[in-house]
C-alpha cells in the first residue's frame, strides 16, 4: 500500500494560482469580483506555504507583504491571511505546521513582527498571537443623517451648491492621496501601514472589486478628505480621514453615497462621531488585529526612549516556538539618548513570555496588568523601568488582506 506523505513547501509565484480552489472553498462568501482582483493583484508578490498530500494543495497559508512605520522607521511586515485547510483534511496539525514554518522564515528574515485579523482569538492565542489595536466601528441609521441635516444644515446645502465636490479616486490620483496622508496625519500613529502612491493604488484597485471605491472630498479645489466604500452587502466606509473640522463634510458625503433608509456601517474611524443626541449605542471599539512578536532583537533596536529617561533592566523571555528570542536580555539607555542599547546577560529581574512582553511593548497592557498572568514574574524594579519604554501605541491597523 502506497504510505500518503505530508509535504511542506513554499510556492514559487508562477505557482500561485493553484490555491485559488482552495480558497474558493474556504472563503466561500467572498465574490467572484474580489477573488478575481486578489489573485491578479495581490499574489504577484506575496508569499504562498502549501501543505500537498498526493500530490494536492490540502492546506494553505499567505504572507501579504506590507512596508510598516513603526515609530520613526520603516520596516517589512506580513499580513497573514488565507489560512485555510480542506475540510476533510482538518484536525491533523496542517495549520501549526503552516504557521511555525511561516515564522521561522520571517525569523531569518529579521522581521520585527506579524499579524493578522484573526477569525477567532483561540486559534492564534496559542502561538502567542495577541491583540494590540482595536477598531472603532459604528453602524448609522436614517435617523442619524436626519438629524444632520437639521442640525448641519450649511453642509449639506454645500454639497448641492458644489462648494464641495466629491468623486471616486482615479488611478492618477494615488500620489495625491499618499501626499494628504502625509502631510495631515503622518505623526498619529506609531504603528501603520506605509501609506506611498502603489499603496493607494492597489487600495482602489480593492474596494473596486468590492463594487465600491476610493471616495476624495474636495472643499474649494482642496482635498479635504478620502475615505473607503464598499456596496456589496449594503454601504460600508472605512477608515475616513478627513481635516480637523470637516467632520460634518465627511458625513454629508456618506450621505450622497447612500440609498434612502439606508443603514451604514462604518470601520476604522480615528474618533466618534459627535452625534446630534446622546444615542451611542450603535458604537463599538471591536479588538481586531493580532500581532506576534517574530524578530525580538529587531524590535528592541526600533524602540525609542524618552530622552530626559534613564533606563536599566534585564528580564529573560520565554518564546515556545522562536527559541532564540528566549533569552536574558538587557536593556539601557542614557539621559539624553533616545535608542536602547540592547545585550545578553546573566542577571535577571524578572520573567515575559513573548506574548505578554507583545501586550507591554504595543501599549495593549500596562507592566502592572501583565503582572498576574502566567509566565510572568516581575520585580517592582523592572515593573518602573519597562513603564520607561515609548510602546508602539497607538496603532491603526485597518487593512483587510
């Protein structure tokens, strides 16, 4: 009898198609459209793990590839999707073994971290995924946009005397996005991804496949905001950035898009909205994206310090799968510097596995919270001195793959 063996490989890119059926399997409330668009755009450049049996794809896992600003630098990170498994080959470890391969590789590659939108918390938690960013999200009614117009009334009446003028972006009009970006909100976020012209451009390219767009608000020929739109199950938004005081522009934009009576769902605002009442049942702060550590060494030489601090400490990190993050590491920094200086040592002050110490240093928990959980020891020497670190927040993280 013929023994069925698992083999593991990554795929070469003229190989990428292959995963399409799996992924039409798994995924399957995805639309023709945005398959189509994912497979031409996305799997140009981005990393495929495949797990054959009998010579076919059973299993699968994708890196996308982002250029990341974490603080004041640039580095690459990937965005984990498609984790997929054939139904009839689940239960037998696939995506473990998809995953640690994953991480291993990026390990070599001296990446500072991974991600993903998990579709459950307990699949990842194990490997030490953990949240880090929650997304405000709102869902708006016609009694909300009624209220607007009688409470901002000049906004609307603008829009229809085409002092303000809103349109779909054009692909022309990435540079020009990727400029108000940076320009406007270059400096709220320590975490996000890199915002450039290619990036813009494959944004419109995605929420096109999602029937919807890339809308820019213009205020008397100025760009005053851009957000994202999707119509494929009713109106969503995403992440719209707008200049401070054209809030009720944006609104009266939404409100253009939108059928009569319909609801509208909005994903990834930086504030909520002031509404007309006090009705804010409709707003949530969802947990939404899990990172995990991957290059330890490499995300301490991004950390910054306050330069009026003075740090010194040493902790060991366990890390059950990237072994050579578990080590005691010491930590120091000078008045009047800004980077740690980072080294091996003997002497400890405490104990982080690597996925508490991802809580502390992207700023989802503090030293004290972190203190109860298992893993963890902490002296109170070492509880003030990691409260010195400059964590990575805040984190605006909205991508979908």
């Amino acid at each position: 009898m013929r023994e069925n063996k698992m083999k593991i490989r990554k795929l070469d890119q003229s190989e990428h198609g292959k995963t399409r059926s799996l992924w039409e399997q798994v995924f399957s409330e995805d639309s023709q459209e945005f398959v189509d668009y994912y497979y031409y755009i996305k799997t140009k450049d981005n990393t495929i793990y495949v797990i054959e049996e009998d010579d076919e794809i059973r299993a699968m896992l994708q890196l996308n590839p982002y250029q990341v600003k974490l603080q004041e630098s640039v580095v690459p990170s990937d965005y984990i999707v498609g984790v997929a498994t054939q139904a009839e080959y689940r239960g037998r470890g696939y995506m473990r073994n998809l995953l640690i391969h994953a991480l291993q590789d990026q390990y070599s590659q001296k990446m500072p971290f991974t991600f993903l939108m998990p579709a459950a918390e307990a699949i990842y938690y194990p490997y030490d995924f953990r949240f880090v960013y929650e997304q405000k999200q709102i869902e708006l009614d016609e009694a909300f946009f009624s209220a607007r117009k009688e409470y901002k009334n000049d906004e609307y009446r603008n829009i229809s005397q085409e002092r303000i003028v809103d349109r779909d972006a054009r692909f022309m009009d990435a540079g020009k996005m990727a400029a108000f970006i940076e320009e406007n909100f270059s400096d709220c976020w320590n975490v996000v991804a890199l915002r450039n012209a290619q990036y813009y451009q494959t944004q419109i390219l995605e929420q096109q496949s999602e029937f919807g767009g890339m809308r820019l608000v213009f205020e008397e020929e100025k760009l005053v905001c851009i957000y994202a739109y999707a119509k494929e199950e009713g109106l969503e938004i995403r992440e719209p950035l707008y200049l401070e005081g054209k809030e009720d522009i944006f609104w009266a934009s939404v409100d253009g898009l939108r059928e009569p009576e319909e609801k509208v769902s909005v994903y990834g605002l930086k504030e909520a909205p002031d509404w007309p009442d006090d009705e804010t049942s409709a707003y949530k702060e969802k947990p939404l994206i899990m990172i995990r550590i991957v290059h330890l060494q490499e995300l301490f030489s991004k950390m910054k310090i306050p330069s009026e601090c003075e740090i010194q400490c040493s902790f060991a990190v366990i890390d059950p799968i990237l072994h050579k993050n578990s080590r005691i590491w010491k930590l120091s920094s000078s008045k009047g510097e800004e980077s740690l200086s980072v080294s091996e040592t003997e002497d400890s002050q405490g104990v982080l596995s690597i996925a508490a110490l991802t809580e502390i240093l992207f700023g989802y928990k503090t030293p004290e919270e972190i203190r109860a959980e298992e893993s963890v020891i902490l002296a109170e020497e070492l509880e003030e001195e990691l409260r010195k670190l400059q964590n990575f927040c805040p984190i605006f993280l909205n991508e979908i793959v």
